[in-house]
C-alpha cells in the first residue's frame, strides 16, 4: 500500500509555484513605505470587485468581520431579526448575535446543505402571524462547501417579503450561476474570507464585503476604519478597525489571476470522486457544474466514525464540516432547545469532508476513490 500521508490541505503545496511572486510583492510594498489602505489595497478592491461583477468592494481584516460589518452597513441592528442557516459553524449567527439581532434558524436542503427556500418561506408566514413587533429584516445566505444557495428561489421570497439579502461567500470566491453572475453578485451585500485555505486565502487573515449600493459601499468603508466620515470624526456608531493591510493585498493580487484556474481543478476532483467512488455506505453530494467551486468535497455516511478510521488506515485524512449546529452550541446553553432542524442535525453526525484541493496529484485522487470503493 503507498503509505503517503494524502492531507486534507496543502498550503505548502499552494503557494510553491507562486513563492517567488510573493515574495517579490512583499518587497514591492515594503520598498512603497505605505503599509495600510495604500495602493495595493486600492487595486485589490478594484480587481476583486470586477471579478464578483458588483461596483464595489471593500477591504477588511478578515471574514467575521466582513460579515458582522455587512450586515451593520445593511442596517441590521437590535430587535431585528435575520434567517440564517445552522450548519455553517456559527460563523452567520455570531454574527447576527454581535449586531443585536435574532437569528432564526431555517433548516438546509438535503444534499446541498445550503438553505431550503419552502423553510425560509415558512419562517416569513410565521413571523407574520405571530405579528410580534420587528419582522425578518434579512436572509444570510451561506454558500456553504463552494455551492451557490437556491438564489432565484431565495430573491424571489426576499423581494415578496421585503427582506434584505446578505451573502457569506466565505467558501464561494467564483462559484457562478447559469445567467454568470457570482457569488456575491445576488444579495444586497455580501462578505467574503481570504483565510489561507479558502479558494481565495492569503497568506495569513483578510476579507472584503461587495456590493453594488454606493450607500453600504461607503457605510463599510466607514465601519472598517472606527466609523470614520474623515479623519477624526465618526459619523457611524459600531466601526472598528478591521483594514485589510498592504501586504495581504498584494498577495490576493498575485492569487486572483489564478483563481478560476484552481476552481476547475477543484471541480475536476470532484467529478472523479462522483464518478469514481462506489460504496453503499457512502452518499455523495450531487454532480458539480460551474454554481459550485468545491471549496470542500463533502460525502455523507451512517458509519462515518468507521469511514474516518477506514481513510486513516488508508493514510487519508479526513475533517469534518460542521459536528455541532449552531443551535445546539454550548454557548446559547437551552435558548435555542425548542429549535428542530431535522436536515441540519442528521447532517453534523453524517457529513465527512475528503481531501479535494487544487495540488492533488491524480493518483491522490485514484487512492482516495479506491479506498472509499473499498469501504
Ligand atoms: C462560511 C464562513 N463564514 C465566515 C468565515 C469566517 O472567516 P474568517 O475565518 O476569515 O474570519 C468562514 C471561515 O473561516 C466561513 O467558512
């Protein structure tokens, strides 16, 4: 058996053939003298923004913060409440909780894992018959794994309802619907992550917030930098500093480029999981087209303890995302008890995440579909 270890990620891998355009870009902005909010940062935001097809972006330091700012800048505040998705790591919903509002959870569709649009109705039906003050003001949608969310089904019920549309496309960078809009491009406003081992990582923290209003363009710009109009003079409650720096900004300019390049290669690891992998005790997720970037290959089993063990002994590793919903974190103790998600739950003792980054070697894939075949 070859008994090289297959990890689940490869940083080391990533960034080797782009080493010396890294480095040479770090000097770049070091011999430049401006470290924060300079010209690099600038030509990111221009570049990233023509990218995700919206007018505007806007650098931060990372994507918690980008989603906690977006959803400020989109005017969510006390009392109001937001739909959000209880799989995604609490990401969405410490967010939610961090501007003072309520998140409601809706459950996800089998499979895809992103929200179900006929849950997301009901909640609205609901809250308007309780009439218990605030409404839904906003749906965050998470893209979750690399795969767009239902957005025609999802705008549709926003619009009726007159709710806003926030987009976490923290595992998204690129996924692209049938009419070629992206990630980020749907919703109202939208947050992204550059942790290093997105499809679109730097080299260390960083995150930007899209969108096309030049109103909650300007509100985060002014959120990320203490609520500042100008110098010295704070026109918005709730900023921070949260500046995405020089240095990461001119290493997401070296990555751009290749973005879409690494995404296919993604999707092409996938599909051959999808074809290849033959198992009874395996469920994969559905075939993959351009709507998804396979941030994470994410299969599902009733034996998933014994499958980790399985790919281990095969020198496979494995994660899993997510073992706990949201709902059922410690840190809520039994406020949420009353909350039943039946998809979300059975997915966090089910879902298992196989290797799938763009430097795998075919014949790390051929053993990975071998050694799920076997299972
Ligand atoms: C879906 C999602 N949202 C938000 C985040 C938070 O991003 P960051 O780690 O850059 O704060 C992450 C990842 O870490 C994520 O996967």
């Amino acid at each position: 058996m070859n008994s090289q270890l297959i990890p689940i990620n490869s940083l080391q891998r990533h960034v080797a053939a782009l080493q010396d355009a890294l480095v040479q870009a770090v000097g770049d902005v070091i011999a430049s003298g401006h470290f924060v909010l300079g010209s690099h940062v600038a030509a990111f935001e221009a570049e990233f923004a023509a990218y995700c097809g919206v007018d505007h972006c806007v650098g931060v330091a990372n994507g918690t913060d980008a989603l906690e700012l977006a959803l400020k800048a989109a005017g969510i505040g006390a009392g109001d409440k937001v739909v959000v998705a209880a799989n995604a790591a609490m990401y969405g919903t410490t967010a939610v909780l961090a501007c003072g509002a309520e998140p409601v959870f809706v459950d996800v569709l089998p499979g895809e894992a992103t929200l179900d649009p006929k849950a997301i109705e009901a909640v609205f039906q609901n809250h308007a018959d309780e009439r218990s003050g605030a409404g839904i003001k906003a749906i965050l949608v998470t893209h979750l794994y690399g795969r767009l969310a239902r957005m025609t089904d999802i705008c549709h019920i926003a619009r009726t309802h007159g709710a806003m549309i926030v987009e976490d496309c923290a595992q998204a960078h690129g996924a692209r619907a049938g009419d070629g809009r992206r990630a980020g491009a749907f919703g109202d406003i939208a947050s992204f992550s550059f942790y290093p081992t997105k499809n679109l990582g730097a080299i260390g923290d960083g995150g930007a917030i899209v969108c096309n209003d030049p109103v909650l363009a300007m509100r985060a710009r002014q959120l990320r930098q203490y609520g500042w109009g100008g110098k010295y003079e704070n026109a918005l409650m709730g900023g921070r500093n949260s500046r995405l720096d020089e240095i990461q900004a001119a290493m997401l300019l070296v990555m751009l480029p290749r973005l879409d390049a690494w995404n296919a290669r993604r999707r092409q690891i996938a599909r051959r999981y999808f074809e290849g992998i033959r198992s009874d005790s395996i469920e994969l997720p559905p075939v993959v087209g351009e709507g998804d970037v396979a941030h994470l290959y994410v299969v599902r089993s009733d034996r998933r303890t014994a499958l980790r063990e399985h790919l281990s002994a095969h020198g496979i590793q494995s994660d899993v995302h997510y073992p706990v919903p949201d709902h059922r974190q410690p840190c809520h103790a039994l406020r949420y008890a009353h909350v039943v998600l039946p998809t979300t739950e059975r997915d966090a003792g089910r879902v298992l995440s196989l290797p799938c980054f763009p430097e795998m070697t075919d014949d790390e894939v051929s053993r990975v579909i071998d050694a799920c075949s076997r299972f």
